[in-house]
C-alpha cells in the first residue's frame, strides 16, 4: 500500500485518486511515497529515502527544497492553471478598482453615517473626488502569457474592450493556442512598458525576474500608469513603486502582495494576498496535484515537473521501468546494456531530458529482477529506479 502524506489540509477530492484499496493517506507518515503539500514550508524537511514525489497544489514552488529534491531524485509536481480562472478574476477586479476611486469612495461614505438626511447631499457634492477614467480604448500590456497572462489578456480583450499588448519570449505552444490573435504582440519589454497605460505582470519569481519591475522601467512608462501585482512581490522594486507614486508617474499600484512598505500609502490598493483563494481553485489545485502524485507513483509518467521533464508513456504492457538520472551521456545505453544482459527485452521507451536531469520510462517483456535493477541503480549518476 502507498502512503501519501498531506503537509496542510487538502480538498478531500484526492480520493477520488487515492483509493483506500491502495493508498493510505495522513498527515502524520514516516515513510511516504508521496507528499501533498499547500503552504507548509519544507525547505528544513528531511526527505526520507521512501519519497518519489511532492506535489504542490498551487503553481508557485518556493516553499519546496526543489534543486535538493532533484539532487535526491524526487520529483517535484506544481499545478499551473488550476488556479488561473480564480486570479484572473482578481486581476480583472484590480482593474477596475485601478480606475475610479472606488476603495477610496466607499470608506468615505462610511464617514458620513452620523450626517442622517443630509447624506445623498454630502455624497453628490463629494463624489467628484472619486472618479477616474473607464477602461474601455485603454491599452494593456500584460507581462508573461502563461496560463493566468493568456487568461487576463483575453478577458481584457472580450470583456472589457481594452487594446491589449503581451509580451512573453518564453511562450509556450499551450498557451499560445489559447490566446486571442486579437493581442498585439511585444518583441520587447520596453516596448510593452511604453505603449500601455496599464500593466499588469505574470511571471514566476526567479533570480533573473526579481526586481523585473524597476526605477527604470517606471520612468520609461507613461506618466499615470497604473501597474497591477497577482504573481509575486518580489517581482517589483518597492522603493520603485513609492517614487513613481510620489513623482506621479504612476497612478496606482495594486498588489496581492501587501507588506510594511506598501501599506499606509496614498494610491496603493494592498489586497490581502485572494488570488487563488477560492474554493473552486483549492478543489481543481489538489484535483490536478493528487492525479500527477497518482500517475507518477503508479506508471512513472511526469507531467508538471518543476525540477525533472515532463516524460509520459502510455502504459501498453504490465511491466515497465522508470529511471530518473543525471543528463549526461551513456546513461541510457548503459541502463539498455545491462537489461539486454538480463535477456530483457525492452518493447518501448521514451527518454527526456532538461537542464542537468533526466527521466527514461522503458517498457519490457518481463519484469527484471531485483539483482537488475541494483545494477541500474549503482550505475554512477543514477538517482532513482523503480520497477512498475
């Protein structure tokens, strides 16, 4: 029986993967094969040596030992889209609470409680000080078209008749089917920067991406942009953002990422961190998170991997074997050579590799024995092999 370990309190529609026939779930597991994790910061965790797989029900990995995973041959799962509905509403929200002072007009309103009668008065003769322009001919330029970029662009579009601008040199074939040929395409993101009048980024957190948003980027926008925060905090300069603020460049910085340099401050809306959090993402997060952690323990397939390829191979026979190894050369003639010299014949396989791993699946005639798959295993640069 498989043990699967929960780190935080996860949609019971992980059971509809694991059954009780052959898995035994808990938050309390010694030894599990698989771990579900939310929130729960694992970066001090000891990884015991009977862990194939975390999977993360959420896109962002930071609380996850990822590299150290990888280097123990665990294979780290995210979820990218399961969530992305729920943060584009946000995002959308953000929108078009960015354009007129609603925030701002509804705490006002609060204030005058004590005036009685006088208040449809006080409130035409106030209101003026809330408005702000539609959105509608507004150019936005969205930053990074993964799953929620390609969403929030879309909607933007169809929705809420804004010209809108992506720019993403990583884009993927996924994402670029969905997304309307209606988006302007940016070849750079100074050219993004300087056409929108919103800007609104998507991007993951990633040394090179830290800070992406800076005192240079805020001088080359438009005087009055309005800039919108639903990836990560760390993506934009703080400082940045109050100087741009205080010398008008920017208009509004809203963000789902409030920390003590944000809060108290004139034109920012500080949003306590809702993008995902709904019960519709929770659901479809640990849904997709439970399916990989499933499919990964059970036939070695990896889709969503943050730190192995993805490698999937349709199951066809009852014995197969699933290596995960250092991408360097011969490891895959070596692990053939020493089946063939079991007299194991190998019917299919698939082997992918990205950055300094690797994943091979080969389906085979027979099962190797045990003696086999140690052979596989003292093979320097393996890291993990498995017989299904």
């Amino acid at each position: 029986m498989y043990q699967i370990q929960t780190l935080n309190a996860i949609d019971p529609i992980i059971f509809d993967h694991f059954c009780a026939a052959r898995y035994a779930v808990s938050d309390d597991c010694a030894a599990p094969d698989g771990i579900l994790v939310r929130s729960a910061d694992m970066h001090e965790t000891r990884l015991p040596q009977s862990l194939l797989g975390i999977a993360r029900a959420g896109a962002g990995t930071n609380n996850i030992p990822v590299e150290r995973c990888a280097q123990e041959g665990v294979v780290v799962f995210n979820t990218p889209g399961a969530n992305a509905n729920a943060v584009k509403e946000l995002v959308l929200a953000g929108l078009l609470l960015s354009g007129r002072k609603v925030i701002d007009g509804a705490n006002w309103v609060q204030t005058l409680l004590a005036q009685g009668d006088a208040i449809p008065k006080l409130v035409e003769k106030g209101k003026n000080n809330f408005t702000g322009p539609e959105l509608i001919g507004r150019k936005l330029g969205v930053i990074g078209l993964g799953a929620i970029g390609a969403m929030v662009a879309n909607a933007a579009y169809y929705g809420l008749d804004m010209t809108v601008y992506g720019y993403d040199p990583f884009i993927s074939v996924e994402s670029a089917w969905g997304l309307s040929r209606h988006i302007i395409r940016a070849n750079a993101l100074d050219e993004l920067i300087a056409a929108c009048d919103y800007i609104s980024i998507h991007v993951p957190l990633m040394e090179k991406t830290r800070g992406l948003l800076g005192a240079e980027q805020f001088a080359a926008m438009k005087d009055g942009a309005v800039v919108l925060n639903f990836a990560r905090g760390e993506l934009v300069d703080d400082d940045a953002v109050l100087s741009a603020l205080q010398s008008g460049k920017l208009r509004r910085y809203v963000t789902d990422f409030p920390n003590a340099a944000l809060l108290g401050q004139e034109n920012i809306i500080a949003i306590p961190h809702l993008g995902a959090s709904t019960p519709d993402s929770e659901t479809n997060c640990a849904d997709m998170a439970a399916r990989q952690l499933q499919d990964y323990i059970e036939n070695g397939n990896i889709v969503n991997s943050v730190n192995y390829p993805d490698c999937m191979l349709p199951r066809n026979c009852a014995h197969r074997m699933c290596v995960l190894h250092r991408n360097v050369a011969n490891m895959v003639g070596q692990v053939t050579a020493l089946l063939g010299q079991a007299s194991v014949n190998i019917d299919t396989m698939i082997n992918k590799s990205r950055g300094a791993y690797a994943c091979t699946i080969l389906e085979l005639d027979t099962l190797p024995g045990d003696g086999v798959a140690q052979q596989i295993a003292a093979i320097d640069g393996i890291l993990r092999v498995r017989t299904l």
